[in-house]
C-alpha cells in the first residue's frame, strides 16, 4: 500500500522539508546517530519515562524520541485548527444536551441505547450543568493524514487525554540538539501551553469561588504511566500535584491538607479515571479518590476537568456520530473527516467486516493504548480466526476501519532514515471564554518498518511536531489556489463527501 | 505546602544523609579491621555497626553471625535491609520522585543519577578491595545531594523539610556510633592502643577526625571526643549542631503558621538543653550511655511529634 511521504512527493521534496532534507543531506549517518543517542541521555536525565503496564523488564522505560522534525505548513495547520475547534465544540454541546434536554436522541440522531447504556455515561451528571458549561476542558484529537489535504479523525479522547508533556519536552530536545536547523525555520513556539493550561481552568471557576482560583492537578500517584506528565504539568503552571488523600471535603468544600493547616480548592485539573473519583458516587473501594468530592462538584463550589462522564462523547460507538453532531449542533459541515467505521454490532456491518477481516483494522470499541487490535493486511490466518471467534461472541464489543495508509516521515533508523508511519495529537484546551490550541502536537511515529501501530505501549516512538509560522515557498499548487476567502472550507468539506460517508454510519 | 510533600522531603532527606552515614561507618569500620585486631574484637566493631544502623537483630534472624563480608553486604546492597545504602538510595528516590516539582533540578540529578548508577553495578562492585571505593562514592553522592540543596534550593519550607529530616537523621547517627563503642568510652577505659583505635574510629565515622586535631590540638582524649560530638556546635555532625538547627527550622515553621506546635518544639529544646547541659567530665564519669540512650529515645519521638504536627496532616 503506497503511502503519502510528508517529505518526498514523487521525487520531490515538498517545500515545507526542504530546509530539514538539507540537513539530512548534509549529515552523516554517525552524528543523526550520535544526536540520537544524546537525546535518550537527555530525556533518561530529564526523567521523562513511561510505565508501561503487563510487561516485564525496566518499568521506567523511555518513549524513544526521533531526532527528524514532523513538519506541517501553516496553511494545513490553520484547517486543522479551525476543524478541531469545531470538532470539540460539537463534542461538548453533544455532551450538554445528553445530560440535559436529550434533543439529539429523541431525533433519532444518535442512537439513545449507546449513550444511556454505555459505561462511560454518568446518571449523576444529569440534570447538572458544569461552571462555564464546559465538560471537555482538555481534549486530545487524534489524526491521520493519507494525502497532501486529506487528514482525518481517528479517535477522540475527551477523559485524562496524555502525552502534552512530550509535545513541550521534544521541542526542549530538538532545541538543544539541532539549534541551527531550529533557527533556520520559523517554528511557532508550545512553551506557552501550561499558561494557556492555567487560564482555562481557572476561567472555570466554581459559582462560590471568589477571588484568584486555587487550581490542583489531581493524579493517581507515582506508580501511574503517566505522572512524569502530572508533575510536569502542576510544576510548570506552578500548582500543588495532588493525591486523594491530600484533599478532603467539608460542608461540600475541597480542602487539601498543607503544613499550614487546610487550603481551599476550587479548580480540579484531575488526570485519574471517573470511577475513581469519589467513592461515594462511584466505586466504593477506591483509594484514589476523594469522598464527598462529586457533592461538592454539584453544589457548585469546585469544579472538576474535565467533567465526569466526558467518557461518552469519545467512546468508539458514538465516534461514527461526530460529524452528524457537527451538522447538528453548530448547523456546520464538518472541516475534519472521520474515518468510516463499521460497527459489528449491526448484523450487515458484521457480516461485512467478517468477510473483509484481511483488509480492516478491527479494534475494541472501549480499548485504548493499541492493545486488543488486529491490523488485517499485516495479520495471519491464525489471528484473523481467533479475531472473528470474538467479534461474534461478543459483537458489540468491536468496530472496524479501513486499514489507512497513514502518511510516513523520514525516521531515523538502522543504516540511516526510512519513512515510517505517524499520527498526530494535537490538544485543545476549552475554557468559558475562549478555546485555546498550541499549534503542534504530539506526533507519534510507529518505529517499525511497515508497522502502523503507534502507540507507546507498541514499540512507537515520538517526533517533534512543528508548525511553521511561515510557510517560506509556496505549499501545494492546489492549495495555494483554493485558499482564496474560504475557499479551504469549501474544498475540505467538499472533501469529507467524498471520503466519508455523511451519515458516518460506514458502508453496510 | 502540602503535608505528604513536606513528609516526603523529610524523608527524602533522612534518606540520603543515612546512605552516607552507612558508608562512613562502613569505611572507619574497614580501617579498623585491617589495623592489627587485638582481642578479637573484629566481630566487635561489625556488630557495633550493625547496632548503630539498628539493624542488628535483623541481620542475626537472617544471617547469624556477623562477618566483615555479610555486614558488608548486608549494609551495602543487600534490598533486605532496609537501611542498606540501596534501600536508602531507592526510598530518597521515592521520595524524590514524588515530589519532584518541589526539588531543584541539581537536586533531582544527584539522586536520580546516583540510583541510575547503582541499578548499573553489579554485587562484586562493592565488595572485597572494591568496597572502600563504593563506600567513597556513596559518600560523594550523599555530599552531592547536600551540597546541590545548599546552593540551589529556595529557603523556603521545602527547604526547610528536606533540612530538618537530614538533621534528625544525623544526630541520631552520631549517637548511636557513639553508643556502639561505649565501652571505649566507659571509666578507667585505657589509653591504650585498642582504645585510641578506638577513638579515632569514632571520630573517622563522622568525618570530624581532622576538626578534632584543629579545635584542640592535642592526642585523642575520651572526654574530648565525646566533647566535640556532643556538645560543640562548630562541627556540622555534632548531636548539638543538629539539635540547633533543628529548632531554628521549628521555630521558623512555627512563626510561619501563626500556631504554636508546642510539643514537637518543647521536645526539640529539651534535647538540645540535654546536650549542653553535662560537664564532659560527668559523663566521664559513667553518665554517658544514659545520655545517648535518651537521646536515640528523644529523638525517636520526636521524629513521631513532627510527623503529627506535620507530616500527616
């Protein structure tokens, strides 16, 4: 399957590279080699690891970071980010009207047994309206591109979405290692997201707050993947990182306990998992979480993000409905495409996907970190049976896509670079008064060759991601032409017609 | 601050300064072992070590007897041991990893690398005649940490946490080496070569051999070991120099929360006062184990005491 190079386009570098194919002309093997090896050094310094759970061996293990620069035009970019602002936008009103007025499923819009029945929806959420509004807070868009224009969505995470803190920590990397290739590009800085992090929660403030908001990052502890990131993040928006156990609740108050005595909190920025936020409300056994903390939420005087229950709006069954969201809610065409998804749960979409297992991606409708997936051209006969044994066991259970040809960038790799296979999490940040994104995200590379997992639990990788604030020599010729006052919406949304079936129910 | 993170500094603290408190006693030890053994007493100064780590007993239920080469790995790498140097040098980097936005980030790299480093060794890198060096480095570590708090970390309760579990964490050591060669310091002990052996090896396992030379300028005396490690506050190790910077830390957090924390302070002076407040000659004189004994005790407690008013919160 030929896949879209984001640096050579049949024979020709595209502009946006043409500063780092330079580089990669002029460097030998031995120093990309070398930079790679200073920048494990770095990192491993740094303490920057993830633990990677049902694994043996080192727990602390480093997410391998390539030294080869991801590059997306400012035109490209400027689409993106108006898709994903729209994107989120839906997503939250989705979010309002399921726990409210339910406009969405009495019109038979989106099914009412996926959102009423599914586990991530939360009953005590009905009929309570967060500060602001706003359930999706902090949101993780994750997209694929296939072409020069054709990007799309391939999942949402609207819950604890991770994985900002390499965004910031790669750029620092690349900073260091490549200083004059950096230099020579216009690169629109990330530094600023923790102070973009802090404004947005604290333009969510509770009802009783008054005066400058008590923002805390809540995390599960040190033994969790990701709490180099909750630490790196409360450090660097200057916030305590708390556990449960520091807070407590009095007379429907957060209070954490300090050296001086009890604090007031007022803004909850929480990185653990709805069913262990109280054990009053949700599981009675966690240890993680805070008792009485969901009270407090809903007498208005702490506020928690992202809201409980956001779970719902980024669940693999409702994903199909997204862009029918979009027309719903904002009465706008979706700038950003979905992917066609075929939910076994139907008996025409099963059969189908059972005929086709060899050509799909099947993927559990609740699983993440790429665990629990079967890629049909690169699996056996083996797999494909033991696959189609549990989607009909357990039909409801799995949805299946189109194996995409995800883009590939020049990767470092044995014998110098190859072209492997990235993704992009670019993350939005929701607050009452405005939405807020970097430009850039984590680009996550998938460091075998042919593989298109690129999830850190799979062997991935990540790659600096870098927008360019100008665009130096023209982009595309197309492009160029089709940016003429909202030309670009046009031409894209005309697109997502194309690609995606509308309905975003998939091909029977 | 958050309670569990000054809880975690403490610890932190404590941690480390006992990793580096284990390797000097490991070395002196050392030196005393290789010096001629009179009387057999080589068994003697490993178990005294083992008692001043209070681990004796522990040993003894697992190991049996103390040799030179089962203390020596029992306090080195032994992950049994609680207070091994690689259970210390783990826990300070629990502890550390915890509160890792409250720690400078020198701080963070002495013990960050010093754990990445040792998770590299392998046992023969601190035996035989390569456990004098292990011990050096362990104890360069231990500075390391020390001094990248001095020169980097802000005066502030972080500041103040991390200090406070050190200085407890020190006085307790200096007494309980004391208490472990206490028959070298008994009345009528002999000035004679095992005694001044002795002596000096005592005052090698808190580095304050040479500040004895240069604050009395005279041939090692009981009474002025004892003197110098108890009650002057010019040497950094000294039970009193701990003791007086343990209550200036107290009286500072005290003031900051506009509340009186009344026991922990009162229990800190108290034994500060007990150390000062004997002639060197009277504890010549036989009241010396009594001393330590109640300040081992009073230390215990009030580890406990600022916990409560602390730490849990």
């Amino acid at each position: 399957m030929p896949a879209f190079d984001e640096m050579n386009e049949e024979g020709r570098v595209r502009p946006p590279y043409a500063g780092v194919a330079r580089y990669l002309e002029a460097a030998r093997g031995e120093e990309l080699e070398a930079k790679r090896r200073e920048a494990e050094v770095l990192f491993r310094r740094i303490g920057v690891t993830f633990a990677v759970y049902t694994e043996g061996g080192d727990p602390e293990r480093l997410i391998p970071f390539d030294v080869i620069p991801r590059i997306i035009a400012r035109a490209e970019w400027e689409t993106l980010r108006r898709g994903l602002e729209q994107r989120v936008r839906a997503l939250n009103a989705f979010l309002a009207d399921v726990y409210g007025p339910r406009r969405i499923l009495a019109e038979g819009i989106v099914p009412a047994e996926l959102v009423l029945g599914n586990e991530g929806y939360r009953a005590v959420m009905e009929g309570f309206t967060p500060p602001g509004g706003v359930y999706t807070v902090v949101s993780g868009i994750d997209l694929v591109r296939t072409g020069p224009e054709e990007f799309f969505v391939l999942e949402d995470n609207c819950r604890v979405p991770s994985g900002v803190s390499y965004m910031l920590e790669n750029r620092e990397a690349m900073m260091r290692l490549l200083p004059n290739l950096c230099a020579a590009h216009r690169i629109a800085p990330v530094s600023h997201y923790p102070e973009e992090l802090l404004e947005t929660l604290k333009s969510l403030a509770p009802p009783a707050c008054q005066g400058d908001p008590t923002v805390v990052v809540l995390t599960p502890g040190p033994f969790n993947s990701a709490y180099y990131e909750h630490s790196f993040l409360s450090d660097e928006m200057g916030v305590e990182l708390v556990e449960g156990a520091d807070l407590f609740v009095r007379d429907d108050t957060v209070f954490m306990r300090t050296t001086a005595g009890p604090r007031r909190v007022d803004v909850i920025y929480r990185r653990i998992d709805d069913e262990f936020l109280d054990p009053r409300a949700f599981l009675p056994d966690s240890m993680l979480g805070v008792p009485g903390l969901m009270a407090a939420y809903r007498a208005g005087r702490v506020t928690l993000a992202n809201a409980p229950g956001a779970g719902i709006a980024d669940d693999k069954a409702i994903y199909p409905f997204v862009p029918a969201m979009i027309r719903f809610y904002l009465s706008e065409e979706p700038i950003l495409n979905n992917v066609p998804t075929w939910m076994c749960g139907r008996d025409d979409e099963r059969a189908y996907v059972l005929d086709h297992l060899d050509e799909l991606v099947v993927k559990l409708a609740r699983g993440s970190g790429g665990y629990g997936m079967l890629v049909g051209p690169h699996s056996t006969a083996e797999q494909r049976a033991e696959f189609a044994a549990r989607i009909r066991e357990r039909p409801g259970d799995y949805i299946a896509q189109p194996t995409l040809a995800l883009s590939t960038v020049p990767t470092l790799s044995e014998g110098g670079t190859a072209a492997r296979h990235v993704d992009l999490r670019p993350f939005i940040l929701f607050g009452r008064d405005q939405v807020r994104i970097v430009p850039g995200g984590l680009t996550r590379v998938a460091l075998r060759e042919g593989s298109l997992v690129v999830n850190s639990s799979q062997g991935g990788g990540t790659k600096d991601t870098w927008v360019l604030e100008q665009d130096g020599p023209p982009p595309l010729q197309g492009m160029v032409q089709s940016m003429g006052a909202g030309g670009m919406t046009q031409s894209l949304g005309g697109m997502t017609q194309t690609l995606g079936d509308p309905s975003g129910r998939g091909r029977g | 601050m958050l309670s569990r993170t000054a809880d975690s500094l403490f610890w932190l603290g404590r941690y480390m300064e006992r990793a580096g408190n284990v390797a000097r006693g490991l070395n002196a030890a050392l030196r005393m072992a290789s010096l001629a053994a009179p009387r057999g007493t080589e068994v003697a100064e490993w178990e005294g070590l083992l008692g001043a780590t209070g681990t004796a007993a522990h040993y003894a239920q697992l190991y049996g007897e103390a040799t030179p080469d089962g203390a020596a790995r029992w306090l080195t790498l032994d992950t049994l041991n609680p207070s091994s140097v690689i259970s210390c040098f783990e826990a300070a980097r629990r502890n550390a990893r915890a509160v890792r936005t409250a720690l400078t980030v020198d701080m963070w790299e002495a013990v960050n690398d010093t754990w990445i480093d040792l998770r590299k060794i392998g046992p023969e890198a601190a035996g035989g005649d390569r456990l004098m060096g292990f011990n050096d480095w362990v104890m360069s570590r231990a500075v390391l940490f020390n001094g990248a708090s001095m020169d980097t970390m802000l005066r502030d309760d972080a500041w103040r946490f991390a200090r406070l579990g050190t200085m407890l964490e020190r006085a307790d050591n200096t007494a309980r080496l004391l208490a472990a060669r206490a028959p070298a310091f008994a009345p009528g002990a002999e000035a004679d070569a095992a005694n001044h052996a002795q002596w000096q090896g005592m005052l090698r396992s808190v580095s304050a051999l040479r500040a004895y030379q240069h604050l009395f300028r005279e041939r090692l005396r009981p009474a002025r070991v004892v003197e110098l490690l108890l009650m002057r506050p010019e040497h950094p190790r000294s039970v009193t120099a701990c003791y007086e910077e343990v209550n200036d830390i107290l009286s500072v957090l005290a003031m900051h929360d506009g509340e009186d924390r009344v026991a922990c302070r009162r229990l800190a002076a108290a034994l500060r006062g007990r150390c000062v407040s004997h002639s060197p000659a009277r504890l010549m004189d036989g009241g010396l184990p009594d001393l330590l004994a109640e300040i081992i005790d009073g230390n215990g407690r009030l580890g406990t005491s600022i916990g409560k008013c602390f730490l849990i919160g």
